[in-house]
C-alpha cells in the first residue's frame, strides 16, 4: 500500500535528519523530493501544488527555524499536510433518525462494489446493526449471484428480483453469460428498501450496476436510483489501483451522481495509488473505507491520520491496536504474559491461541504491514505465502496434546506419524521442530534479560 511513496519520502527524510538547521536550499529540495515522490505515485497535479505549496511556506517558518529538531519539524509538517489532503477527520458513518439507513453503493464495473458491500455489512453486523443487502446490478450477468454468495459469507440477507426477471438468470435461475438485463433497478431498489423496513432491518445496502468506464447511461441509471430511495449516504467505491483516471472517474461520478463518501478498494495492491490519495482533496468528499483484500474482513474505516503516519511509515500502531483488541482474549493474552515472565516453555498450544488471535485481525500480511519500518521489509512481506502458515498450522494439528506441550519429546516416528497426518515432508516437520526450539530458546533469553527495546521509529 503506496510502497513506493513511502520509500521516496522516507528517504528524503532520511538525507534531511542529519541536518541540525535547514537552509532555504535544504527545504527547496526537500520540496523538490517530496514533488518527484508525489507525482511518480500518480497523485495529481493540483493536489500536489497545493500540497509542495504549503509544506514549503511552513518549512521555512518560524515553527521550523524554532524547532529543537527541525528535520522532524518538516516530517511533522508533510504528515499534517497528508492528513489535511486525505480529509483532515475521520468521518463516520451518517445513520438515519428514523431506520432503515440507506447507503447507495455507486463506481465502475470491478472497481469492488459488490466485495465491498459484504465487508461493509459484515462490519456492521459486528456493531450490532441488522443490515441488508440489495441487488440492483442487474447489469452484470452475474452479479445478482455474487451478491447471494457475498450475503451469504457475511451472513446478512441480500434482497435479489425474482429470477427470470434479471439478466443472467433463466425461469430456474441458473446464470446465462452474456444476457442484458430488462429488469428495472429503480424498482429493486425501492422494493428492497420497503422489504428492510417490513422486516426491520436497520441498514440496506443498495449495490448498484457499473460499467467499464463512465458512460451516460450508467450515470442516469444510478441518478434515477438516487433520486428514487434518496440514500443517507452514497458511497463512491473507487479501485486505488487505476492510476491517473482516478480523479477524471471521481469528477464524473461527482457530477453524475453526487456522492457523500468515497471507499478506496484494492488498498492491498502494491500500486502507485497516489490518485486515490488525490480524490478527497479534488472532489471535496471524505474517504470513509478503505477495502484492502478479498476477504470480508478485509476492510477498515479510514482514518486520514493514521493512513498518513502509514505512508510516513510510522506505522500505524493505533489501527493495529484497535484490531489486536478486538482479536485478543485478555485472560489468553494475560496467561501468555504470566507463562513469558516465569519463562516457560511455548508450546504449540500456546502458538495455535495466537495463530487464531491473528487471524482474527485479518491476514497475517495486512497485519505486518501496519507495523512500524515494515515498509523496509517490504521485499519480505510482498514475498510472504500465507499458505505458509497453514502448512505449519496442518502440521500442529497433526501432533497429539502431549507432542504439542513436550515439542522436544517428538521423536522420529512421532515426525514420521506427523508428516503422514499432514500432507508435509519429514523434512518439513524436522524443520519446524527446529525453529520452534529456538524460538523457544529466543523467548527464555528475553524473557531473562528483559523486553527488548522498543524499535525506534523510521525515519526520524
Ligand atoms: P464490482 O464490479 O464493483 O461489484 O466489483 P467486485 O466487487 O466484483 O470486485 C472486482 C474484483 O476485485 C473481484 O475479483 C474482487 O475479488 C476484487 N476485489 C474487490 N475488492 C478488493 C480488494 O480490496 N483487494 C483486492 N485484492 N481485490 C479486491
């Protein structure tokens, strides 16, 4: 995520730390850099000027000449300036006074609306909402389908036409490629909504058709829907990944259809991703999500402070303990803390507890990467299999109790039955043993010698 930005500025930084004062000409290329970096993330052009504009006149200000540490000053500063150009607060979600809620999904075709309902759903059920879906792409010959399957995997119901009304679905509602739609999605929409009131769902969320690229049909199409259930909120999802276009593709939906949020999907992709970044500040609408894999979990409310510290590769810390609190059971986590201290062994027990309480979080990538001077390791982290793990968790789950808490007991036919039971090598099963010995012997150490420190933060 902005990989590259945040290395070019990172390392600007870097050239900037060892200075104890700054000179005109050391602001002007740390401006010049910053620039460069701006523009080869694809951010646009008047985003940037505004954004080099600023960090300049404030980089040469008192509030930098007075600084202790002027080049964390000017950090400081670029970081302010991101945030202000991401939207400055975090703007939560609008709820109606009088339920149901009606959020309007809008954007082009791929660009994840129908990924991004389930995530979004899922995400409110976890708050307590009792959401519903709707499906009026009838556009797209599958989408009526895909989100059934969505609905299904965040356990939310999704209001569909009836089959053989809708492009795609024959009288028994099998899907036929290629067909055109002649159902009407004004009408979907205002009877999906009517359905969510009767059942008392309190969210509903439309799912509308996108095309390819902007056209004047697909605008009027989703203003006729707008103007018909007249949403609380109309979020405009856009792929981060579509370089350049990104801006030209938010004005138009901007004018098209007017939205109220946007939601920044395919976060994960190792693009350039500087024109979302340029969105909020274009189109004067705050980004709210951020979708950032194909998982259902795989999504989070986007914070503008925090998305900046991340590309500053600070980390984002605070994000990552928000999740680590929801992930962790504090009497597991207490326990794990009591056994650290008395320096006992980690068994594979206490490993398969923090496997899950990870993958609660969300893929183990996504949560590596929020951690800080990550993006230095991102050769490594791009290169990580998540298979990884459940090639190791197989092989965990292969072993008896007893091997789990006395890994050192496992002898060679306890690693032969291991490697039958799990579809693994006796190679991998040895090899396994071994590193889970050291990190044994790492913990003892630390667990002797105190915490290590804490890592200092990159870049400063
Ligand atoms: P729609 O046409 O706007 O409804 O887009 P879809 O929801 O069908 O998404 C298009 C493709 O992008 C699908 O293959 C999704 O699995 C994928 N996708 C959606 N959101 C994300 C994301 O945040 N990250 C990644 N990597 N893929 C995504």
């Amino acid at each position: 995520m902005f990989n590259s930005l945040s290395d070019r500025l990172t390392e600007t930084f870097r050239n900037l730390r060892t200075k104890g004062r700054l000179s005109e000409s050391d602001v002007n290329k740390t401006v010049r850099d910053i620039r460069l970096a701006l523009l080869d993330a694809d951010v646009a052009l008047p985003v940037v000027k505004t954004f080099t504009h600023n960090v300049r006149e404030r980089a040469l200000g008192a509030e930098v000449s007075e600084a202790l540490n002027p080049a964390q000053q000017v950090v400081k500063i670029v970081n302010d300036e991101l945030v202000t150009i991401l939207g400055g607060e975090t703007r939560g979600l609008r709820f109606a006074k009088q339920p149901p809620t009606v959020i309007m999904l809008a954007g082009l075709q791929g660009s994840g609306k129908t990924t991004l309902a389930g995530k979004l759903a899922f995400w409110l059920k976890e708050q307590g909402h009792t959401p519903m879906l709707v499906a009026a792409d009838l556009q797209r010959p599958n989408a009526v389908t895909q989100l059934e399957v969505v609905g299904q995997r965040a356990g939310v119901p999704v209001f569909a036409p009836e089959r053989g009304n809708i492009a795609g679905h024959d009288a028994v509602g099998a899907d036929i490629e290629g067909t055109r739609s002649h159902g009407d999605p004004v009408a979907v929409s205002r009877n999906g909504i009517a359905e969510a009131r009767a059942k008392q769902h309190d969210v509903v969320i439309v799912d509308t058709a996108g095309r390819l690229a902007v056209d004047e049909n697909l605008m009027q199409q989703a203003a006729d829907i707008r103007a018909a259930i007249t949403p609380d909120e109309v979020l405009f999802v856009i792929d981060a990944m579509i370089g350049q276009a990104a801006v030209e593709t938010a004005e138009a939906f901007l004018e098209g259809v007017d939205f109220t949020g946007v939601v920044l999907s395919k976060l994960d992709g190792d693009a350039r991703g500087g024109a979302a970044l340029s969105v909020a500040e274009v189109t004067g609408r705050p980004i709210m999500f951020a979708s950032t894999g194909e998982g259902v979990k795989d999504f989070e409310v986007f914070h503008p402070d925090r998305m900046a510290s991340r590309i500053l590769d600070m980390g984002d810390v605070l994000t990552l303990i928000e999740q680590a609190e929801k992930a962790f059971d504090r009497a597991q986590a207490a326990e794990m803390e009591r056994k650290f201290l008395a320096a006992e062994d980690f068994t594979f027990d206490d490993f398969l507890q923090q496997m899950a309480a990870i993958k609660k979080m969300g893929s183990l990538k996504s949560v590596l990467g929020m951690m800080p001077g990550m993006g230095q390791m991102k050769a490594q982290l791009d290169a990580f299999d998540e298979r990884e793990f459940d090639r190791v968790e197989a092989m965990v789950r292969s072993m008896t109790p007893f091997e789990r808490n006395h890994p050192k007991q496992i002898n060679g036919s306890r690693r032969a039955r291991i490697a039958k039971g799990s579809g693994a090598s006796t190679s991998e099963v040895n090899q396994l043993l071994e590193r889970f010995g050291e990190a044994q012997k790492m913990m003892k150490q630390m667990a002797k010698g105190g915490m290590p420190g804490m890592p200092g933060m990159p870049g400063m």
